[in-house]
C-alpha cells in the first residue's frame, strides 16, 4: 500500500494563540534538519520512510498511521492520571468552548470542517454531563435574586417603604 491518505483532504485555516505557534517554531527549529515533521521522532520517520520504499506500509500500522500518536497519548494520560479519554476528546472540548464564548454553531461547524451540522451537533457539541445540574443553579440564583416575594424583603425597598410613608405624612 503506498502513502497514507487523511479522510478529508481539504486544507483549512485554524486559528493558532501566539503561543502555540511559539511552541511549535521552537520545536520545529530544535529537530533535526531534513524531518518534515515537528511530532515524529527522527528514528520513526525513517521507520516509515522504510516501511514505505518496500510497500510494507498501511494504515493499520498504528491507530495514528504516521506515528502511532495513540500510544504516546496513553502513557501522557497515564502519567497525568487521567483515564477514559482519548486524542480526540480535546477536539471535542476545543469546539464545545468555541460554542461557549460566543462562536455559532455554523461557524464552529465551518472551523471543524464539517459538510453537515449534525455531525457537529453529535459529536462535538454534545449536552456536558453538568449542564442540567448547571442550569438549575442558575434557575435557583435568578429566582432568589429577581423574585417578587424576595424583592419585598430586601433592605432597599423597606427603607424606600420608609421614605414613602414620611413623605405621605
């Protein structure tokens, strides 16, 4: 089998903070010279190089087919003790806070380079397992601080209560 081929390969911009492009300048300059990959070890990349030239290469040489990314995410997770995620869960979480501060679903649909807003929806932007319980503190906040019955017994209006009753008098 020749090279890998990505599942969609539409090129796309994606917004990079300034220091994620400082850490990937400085982990680019820091690798050898003739690597065309910033997180592909020199020995692995020649590996595929081999593998390659002699047709031995698949996509089923690792869960990542360039560099079995997937093993190397484990043991960061293992060591972090984190369990029950994966890769691609901080794609999930990159979009769901893209929702979160203000992005619409079509534009965070568009940056994740999606064709159909449910997969989005499905996938990505997926109702967070604290959203009910979320949703009924901030209903409980709003209630004690705009109900009719609370707002009666609040200091400012008694003393406005006060104002008004030397006033009539």
């Amino acid at each position: 089998m020749g090279a890998w081929t990505p599942k969609d390969a539409e090129r796309r911009n994606l917004p990079l903070t300034e220091e994620l492009v400082t850490l990937l300048g400085t982990a680019r300059e820091e690798s050898p010279d003739g690597l065309p990959y910033v997180f592909i070890s020199q020995e692995r990349y020649a590996t595929i190089q081999q593998k390659r030239a002699g047709s031995d290469w698949s996509q089923t040489d690792g869960t990542s087919p360039l560099n079995n990314f997937d093993r190397q995410w484990r043991r960061i997770c293992k060591q972090a003790d984190i369990e029950g995620t994966t890769f691609h869960d901080l794609r999930r979480t990159c979009l769901t806070n893209w929702l979160r501060s203000g992005l619409s679903e079509l534009d965070v649909m568009n940056m994740a380079g999606h064709s159909s807003f449910e997969t989005t929806r499905k996938f990505y932007l997926a109702v967070s397992d604290d959203l009910v319980d979320r949703t009924r503190r901030a209903s409980k906040q709003a209630l004690q601080q705009f109900s009719v019955a609370n707002l009666l017994h609040t200091p400012v209006l008694r003393e406005n209560e006060k104002s008004q009753s030397r006033i009539s008098a």
